[in-house]
C-alpha cells in the first residue's frame, strides 16, 4: 500500500531527525501511471521515495516533515484529474507532482491552472505543456521532445549524411520529435532531405515490415523514436535484415536504462542516443545518489529514479524558498530557483518554467553483454532551449 | 520486384502468430459462446512462460522448443482452471455475462504477471539455428520468419484433421451448429467445453511463446493483441478455421503492404479493412450466417413497469441525491459527479443492448463524439458552456445516425465488432487529425462558465442533465417504440410480420443511444476541463460494458447500479498496489454470486424464495 508505505516512512523520518510530534507532516500529493507503464514508473517512485526519506531525516522542510500521498491515474487523463481533485479537496496537499503521459500530463496542467494548484510535472515530454498551454502553475521537469530532438539534431549534422529517415510512433510524441529534428537538421545543414517516414502504432509494430520499408528507400542515416518493446523488435529485425550496416542511426531515449537494457546483448553499436549512463558518471553528488540508491533498493538507477529523486528535490526546494506552502508563494519561487540535484545544478527558468535539467548524449556501445553509452557528454538543457524571450512569446499571456 | 516479394514473406510471418491467437479464440466462441477478453492475457502469460522457462533451462534449439511446448501446455491448463472455476459456473446466466468474467481475469492476470516477472521488458531469446537470415532476391529474410511461414500451414492441416476426422472435432462442430442436440444425444457437455477452452487457450499461449523470437514478452502484449485477434476472428467468420487462416493471411499482407503505402495510416488500417469486408460480408470471409435467435441463454424475462414499491425506493434516492450538498461539499460531489456521467454512459449502452438487442463494443466513439462536439464547438465557434452541452448530443447523434445505418444490418457478435471498427476509425481521426483535434495533446481549457464552475452547481447541472436522458431513455423503453424495439429483439420476423419496420426501430434505438452516450460525453469534457482521444477508445467501450453487465442487461435500473459499483470500486481500490488483482477478484466474486447482474438480485431472491 503506497499510503501505509509513505505513513511508514513519514514515521522514520520523524524518529531519525528527532522532530517532535507536533511537526504537522507537508503533504504533497503525486500522481503517476504506475500500472501502466512500470518499466519507468516504478523506480520513478523509488527515486522520488529515496527523496522523501533523505530530506525527512535531516529534519524535513519548513521544519516540517514531507508526506508524499501516491496514487496510480491508470494512464488515463479523466481518472488523473479526479485524482488531482480528491489529492486537493480530500487529501489536503499543497501541491500536485507527477505524471508521465503527455496527455495526462496535460490534463493535470488545466486543473492546475483552473484550480490554482502548484504542479510539477515530472515527466511528461510534450512542448505544449510549458509553451502553447502552459500556465503559470505548471513547471516540467524533465528536458522535453525538443530539447532531446535539439542535442540529438547538433550530433547528426556533424554526420556526412544527406539522405534521412525517419521512423516514429504515430502519435503526437513521435510526431512532436521527428518535426522538431527535422527543422532543427535542416537549419544547420540545408542539403539534408528526408526521404522516408515510417509511423508504427504505438506498442504494435510490425517490424519486419517497416524495417523493409526503411531498406527500400534506401537512406543514408535514420532517426528513430520508437521505444520499449517496439524498440527491441525494430533492432532485432534491423539487425537480421542488415539495416543498420553502413546507416547511422539516431535515436531518442535509447541510452536510458529502461529502454536499453532489455536489449541485453543485441543492444546496437554506434548509434548516437540520448540516455543516462549512470554505470559511468563519475561526480560527487551522483556517486553519493547511486550509492544511497543501490543501498536502498539493491538495484541500480533508472532515467525515471533520477527524474523521481530530483521531482522530490525540485519540490522541498521550491517550499524551503517560498516559506510557506501557499500556492502563489510557491509559484514565485520557483521562477527561476536553482536547486543541487545529483546531474548538478538544475534551474527553472523563470520565463517558462521548463528545468534545465539536461540529457546525456553519446553512442551505444557493447560491454560485457550489455549495451552502454560511451563518447558521451552531459548536454546542459538550457543551451537547447530558445532563449527566454522567445520562449514566452509561445506562452498564452497570464 | 523484390520487394514486393520480401514484403509477402513477411507479411505471412506476421500472420503465424496471429492465426495462432485468433484461431482459439474462434474455437472457443465457436463452441462455448463466450466472448474471451482473456485470450489476450493467455497469449502473454504464455510469452512470459516461455521466456521464463528458456531462462531456466538454459540456451539450446531444445531448450526453446521445449519451454514453448510446456509454455502452451501451461497456458492451456490454466484455460481449464478459469473455465473449471469460474466460467462453468455461469453459462447459464444471459449472453455476453461470462465477459465479465474474462475481464476480471484479464485483470488478475496483469497483476499477477507484473507481480511476477516484473515491470521490464523481456527480449525474447533466437533460437540456435533460426537465428540468422537468408538471401532472398538480394535481401536477407531472418530464418525464423521462414520457419513460420513453413509451420503455419502445418498447424492449420493439424488443426483441420483434428475437426474434420475425429471424433472429438466432430462432436465439437456439432456443438457449434447445435449444443442442445448435441447434449441430447447424451455428449458430456461439460467435458466437451473444457477441453475446447484447453485447445483454445492452449493456442494462444503458442501463439506467445512462438513470436518470442520476433520480439519478447512485455506487460502490453494483452492489450495490445486481442483487439487484432477480434478482428481477425471476424473477418474470417465465427468459429472457422480456415477462415481465421485466410484473415490473418489478409491482415499480415494488408499490415506489410499497407505501411510501403500509407505509413501514416497504422492505427486505422486494421479496421477499415474489417469495416469493408463485415459491410460487404456480414458473417465474415467464410462464416455462417448467424441465425436470428439470440443464440444462448434463457430468453429475456419481460421488463415490468415499474412497481409502485420500486417508485417508493428511487424517490428517497433522488431526494437524498438533491440533498447531498447540504452534508459534504467535497470530493465526494466530484465522484459523484463521474458516477452521473458513467451512469448514463451506461444507460445509453444498455438501451442498445437491452432491449434493442443489439451488442456494441464501440459506445465510446458516441461518448467521445459528444465530448469532442463540446470542445469543438467552444474552440471554434465560442459557443457558451449551455449551448455546446446541449448541442454536441446532437452531434453524436448524427454519427450514430450514419454509423447505425451500417451497423444494424448485422447481427450479434459481428454488429458488436462493426460498431468497434467505427469506434477505432474516429479514434484514430482524433488521433491524427492535429489541426483540428490537437492530436494526443487534447485540447485544453473547457471549465464551466462561471455559473456553474463551483463543485455544487456543476453536481446539480450534471444530476438534471443526467437524471433527465436516464428517465427519457426509461420512458422510452416502456413506449410503443419500446415494446416494438422489444418485439424485434425476440422475434424479429413476428415483428415484421405485424407491421414493425425492424430495422429503422432499430436503427432508430442506435440514434438515440448515441445521443444519450453524447451528453455523457459533453458532461464529462465539462467536469474534467479538457479532451483526449483516450475517451473514444477501446478501454472506455469496455467500461461501459462492464457496468451494463455488472448491474444487469435484463433489469431496468441494474446499468445504472453497475455504473456506481463499478466507479466506486475502481477509485476505492486504485488506492493500493496491485489494484487491478483485486478489482479482477472482486469483477469474479460477484460475477459468480450474482449470474443476473447486481441489478438482478432482487429477481433472484424472490425467485428463490418462490421455489423453496
């Protein structure tokens, strides 16, 4: 029981900080599509727990302890926005967090902004939720569609490669990736033409079929943003069917452990990714974070525990500047706060609320049966992100 | 030239597996008349197996081939227990009933699989010898694809022999064309049934273990095969082998060709090919024509009008309904909020598939219709909030107009199926239509006008709207429309003979719904503030189902009863982990106890209480 497990560590972190019994617990509510898509969420909710429990025992925020209220929205946005009102009205959170779905993510925005509730979008990956619709209650954590498009299009245009395709889930997701990398190529290199789109349903790939479609069109380089299980059936008859010999491939969020993982020893060489090496960053705060992880769940961190730990981080520092837990207090505070995260720093930029929490980009590489990221560099969000004004020109106005 | 060729070749890969799922769960509807929504689950439970025992056993060409046997063999025993269990329990309770069940079980199987094998994604392993690829025409085709190309058409004669020249596959086609005959000439029944579900379940559970090399096991491949397998089993025709052969045969080459073509269309595609072949072939490439007697089941009892006692219960009900706000202001008016619209979402589906007869797996599409015609209408014509409630109905009500038209000239099962394929084909307008629809992103920003934007106005605006389309389709049902619509149901050449025109009552009943299930919709837009594709597709269908047949399709007010259970349960359990295990168990439980729905109960007592 997610309730009765956050109540216990509520109660840890009481005993360990010594903090007398009338400390009234910080409530914050969080919600996130646990049933449906656990391969990230739950050690997304590992992280964000490993959180709760640090700042609880160095004696909570505000002087208070945090108490994070979980529920699971079932990947449907309807069920998310009654979640989020039951979190406001019954629960009594301060504020709301969470989230992985785009759409679901966006719902919850709308609520936010309609109920006038601080909301930290953890997860989802949509440019709308922080530029076309966004609101002056919502942040995003995580580096969006763009972004990752942008740190994956400067790699390609070093490539000799002319003659792209694509291929993509058929859905706002895929869509939103492969149109900011398309524009995002051809400003830096006119001569790059895009000859093949390939769509595949999300979760229902046929494999064999699209990977001959790729190979007769007969390109130089592919984009790929396919993931999860469509993923591993796309390289596995990419492999056999000989695609990848000769082509670059680029592809969104096939270095992040969820995804790269399950590749096991077929995971592909040479392919240039976004992702999180956390077998090889080798910093103070993430060694302290990998470390304190592995001690806690006997298992290694996912992308989506990093994004959970930092949600939680994001939170109690956005509280601790505000001062108190009242809602607009919280907003001002969290325009342009920075907070230390085990990736560094991390800021919200004030203009439109997107963290500059970045991605690490790199090459896929083989090692010891598992596929790995070498070569590679943490890509700073903010250098991926049109500048501020710009970026509150695509706001609707408050 | 070549292309086409290696294209062929793998579109008929493609279908190896296909056939597999589809082709049991022909064999069970064929024999049993349940609609399995847990052959899905049986594919990816034995998936799972097989990759699990692989694991065990270690690597090897035996090693595979074994873990795939006893995978499928596994899968095949638990078929056996959940009929054992629970489906022999009700096959005696309404048509479509035992639904239910295989929803609670496609449930406790999610859990059960995530509880035990994790939430990673498990590659499948390549078998030694099939693991390379091979020439052909200048491209390489991996050897395992030509290995299912060689395997299927084997299974398919295996399977032929094993209907056309045993004993056992004769009582079964008997059993198909005729259960009652086939039982009065003294065939254990029982034992016939459980061993189809052991063959059917069997076979998806090989159909699992055998893609494994073309991929691996995930905790989607449920959801994300048995709507393909419906389909598949429906445009070969119910219950025929070489029927669900010829379709999956159809759809692999369709999926291969059509992406060279159309690459944008993946999500639609599918459907539209069974849309056209149901439209110019209702029974499906190779299947009978359904005969017109409800097929199964004790006819429906007479709906009563409502008794004075029943009038004495529902008016302290409204009252206490009207009362409510005096006593909380909280979350509960939202829940409640959810439980009007889901009632009547369901009311709307039960008059389709109550008295109308008529079984839809796709309401939804009328419901997202509505919730999409609200939004639309605020986005682009700046409609006020009173003026698109009430319009975007209208707007559901013509797509139901059109899309009845096509439904209600088929029957049954196919008639559920079509009005699916229409559900998916708006789904994926919704979908991709960017421009107008936003696509995934939704469109956002449709709260009430300030009138109504607090908790309580928005509970009493969403109690009239509702109470006033439950009470008009109730009215409707015990007018001459309705007693009309009725007559069609149980008898439809009596119907006509007397002078009704049963398909325009029918067609008409279509309309209606629809209308109904659009004003749900706009409420719903209105309580949640914003729109996605999500409430056009399947899982939404599938809600409305469930409540309809958990509170009861012969009983008047049973739907709205499922509705509120069902809501309640839902958000009560979502509280805790593995939830879905025990909204499975508890789907089971009262699925069992009470085969007539919720809503039946009373019916059951007193019935006993008559025979005892």
């Amino acid at each position: 029981m997610v309730r009765m497990r956050s109540v216990v560590l509520l109660l840890a972190g009481c005993l360990s900080a010594g903090i007398t019994q009338a400390a009234e617990p910080i409530r914050i509510g969080e919600l996130n599509s646990y049933t449906s898509l656990p391969a990230f969420t739950l050690p997304y909710r590992n992280g964000w727990q490993l959180a709760v429990e640090q700042i609880n025992a160095d004696g909570g925020v505000l002087d208070r302890p945090l108490q994070v209220i979980s529920r699971d929205d079932g990947g449907r946005p309807g069920n998310a926005v009654r979640i989020a009102e039951e979190l406001v009205s019954r629960e009594d959170v301060v504020l709301l967090a969470g989230t992985f779905f785009s759409h679901v993510g966006l719902a919850v925005a709308d609520y936010a902004k309609q109920r006038r509730v601080f909301f930290m979008a953890a997860e989802p990956l949509t440019d709308a939720l922080i530029w076309d619709s966004g609101n002056r209650y919502t942040f995003r954590l995580r580096p969006s569609t763009y972004m990752q498009a942008a740190m994956l299009a400067e790699q390609a245009a070093e490539l000799p490669a002319t003659r792209w395709a694509t291929i993509a889930p058929n859905y706002k997701y895929g869509q939103d990736a492969v149109a900011a990398f398309k524009t995002l190529l051809q400003q830096r290199r006119p001569e790059v033409e895009f000859i093949a789109e390939q769509w595949p349903a999300q979760g229902q790939i046929d494999a064999g079929a699209e990977v001959q479609a790729l190979l007769a069109a007969d390109p130089e380089a592919i984009f790929n943003v396919t993931f999860g299980a469509d993923l591993a059936r796309l390289v596995r008859e990419g492999r056999l069917r000989r695609l990848f010999a000769g082509r670059e491939v680029v592809s969104l969020l096939t270095g992040e452990p969820e995804y790269l993982d399950p590749l096991q020893d077929e995971a592909p060489e040479g392919w240039i990714v976004t992702g999180y090496p956390w077998y090889a960053i080798d910093t103070p705060e993430h060694n302290t974070f990998v470390a304190a992880y592995q001690a806690r769940f006997d298992d290694y961190p996912r992308l989506g525990s990093v994004v959970g730990y930092n949600t939680l981080l994001a939170v109690a520092a956005i509280i601790e500047a505000a001062g108190s837990t009242d809602t607009d207090a919280l907003v001002e505070a969290a325009r342009g706060i920075e907070f230390a995260s085990p990736l560094g720093p991390i800021r919200f930029r004030a203009a439109d609320h997107q963290a500059t929490m970045g991605a690490f980009v790199g090459q896929t590489a083989l090692q010891d049966g598992r596929g790995i990221m070498v070569d590679w560099f943490y890509a700073d969000g903010n250098d991926y992100l049109p500048d501020e004004a710009t970026a509150l020109q695509r706001r609707p106005s408050e | 030239m070549s292309i086409i060729l290696l294209q062929s070749l793998t579109g008929l890969a493609s279908a190896a597996s296909l056939f597999l799922v589809a082709v049991g769960l022909s064999i069970i509807f064929g024999v049993t008349r349940v609609v399995n929504f847990a052959h899905g689950s049986f594919y990816m439970l034995g998936a799972y197996l097989a990759w699990w025992l692989h694991q065990w056993l270690a690597a090897g060409a035996l090693g595979f081939w074994v873990s795939v046997v006893v995978a499928a063999v596994t899968v095949g025993l638990v078929g056996v227990l959940v009929e054992y269990l629970i489906l022999r329990r009700i096959y005696k309770a309404p048509e479509l009933f035992q639904l239910l069940a295989t929803f609670g079980v496609v449930l406790v199987i999610q859990d059960a699989v995530l509880w035990v094998w994790g939430p990673e994604d498990r590659l499948g392993p390549q078998v030694p010898g099939l693991d390379g690829a091979v020439l052909i025409a200048g491209h390489y085709l991996p050897s395992y694809d030509l290995f299912l190309i060689a395997i299927t058409p084997l299974l398919l004669l295996a399977l032929w022999w094993l209907f056309q020249r045993t004993r056992w596959g004769i009582l079964v086609r008997a059993a198909t064309q005729d259960r009652e005959m086939v039982a009065a000439l003294g065939v254990n029944q029982t034992r016939l049934f459980t061993a189809v579900f052991f063959l059917g379940s069997l076979l998806a559970g090989l159909g699992g273990a055998l893609q494994l090399p073309k991929g691996g096991a995930d905790t989607l491949l449920d959801i994300n095969i048995i709507a393909t397998a419906f389909v598949i089993v429906v445009i070969g025709g119910l219950g025929s082998i070489l029927g669900a052969f010829l379709a999956a045969v159809l759809v692999g080459q369709l999926n291969a060709f059509g992406i060279l073509v159309f690459p944008t269309l993946t999500l639609a595609l599918m459907f539209l090919v069974m849309a056209s072949v149901l439209i110019l072939r209702p029974q499906g490439l190779l299947g009978k024509p359904e005969s017109a007697a409800p097929p199964t089941g004790p006819p429906a009892p007479r709906l009563r009008l409502p008794s004075r006692l029943s009038l004495m219960l529902w008016l302290p009900l409204l009252t206490g309904l009207v009362a409510l706000p005096w006593f909380t202001q909280g979350y509960v008016l939202v829940l409640m909020v959810d439980i009007f619209i889901a009632a009547l979402f369901a009311a709307s589906l039960h008059f389709l598939l109550g008295p109308g007869g008529m079984i839809s797996f796709g309401h939804a599409a009328y419901f997202g219709l509505g919730a999409y015609g609200a939004a639309l209408l605020v986005k682009y014509l700046s409609l006020p909030m009173l003026p698109a409630l009430l319009l975007a109905p209208w707007i559901a009500g013509l797509g139901a107009l059109l899309f009845g038209w096509f439904c209600v000239r088929l029957r049954g099962v196919y008639l559920a199926m079509l009005t699916l394929a229409f559900a998916q084909i708006i789904w994926s307008v919704a979908m991709q239509w960017y421009p107008v629809t936003g696509g995934d992103d939704g469109i956002l920003g449709l709260w009430p006008a300030p009138w109504a934007a607090d908790r309580i106005s928005y509970y009493y605006l969403s109690l009239t709207l509702c109470a006033l389309g439950i009470y008009s389709l109730r009215r409707m049902m015990f007018a001459p429309f309705g007693y009309a619509l009725r007559g069609s149901r149980d008898s439809a050449r009596r119907a006509e003979a007397i002078g009704i025109a049963v398909r325009h009552h029918q067609w008409a009943a279509f309309t209606i719904a629809g209308v109904c299930a659009g004003l749900a919709g706009s409420l719903y837009v209105y309580s949640k503030g914003s729109v996605f594709p999500d409430v056009m597709a399947i899982p939404n269908s599938v809600d409305a189902l469930i409540m309809v047949l958990l509170g009861g399709v012969q009983t008047v007010s049973g739907p709205l009863l499922g509705a509120a259970v069902f809501t309640w349960l839902h958000d009560e359990l979502s509280r805790l982990d593995y939830w879905r295990f025990l909204l499975g168990l508890s789907l089971i439980g009262l699925v069992v106890l009470f085969p007539h729905g919720l809503g039946g109960i009373a019916e059951q007592w007193r019935s006993r209480r008559i025979s005892s």
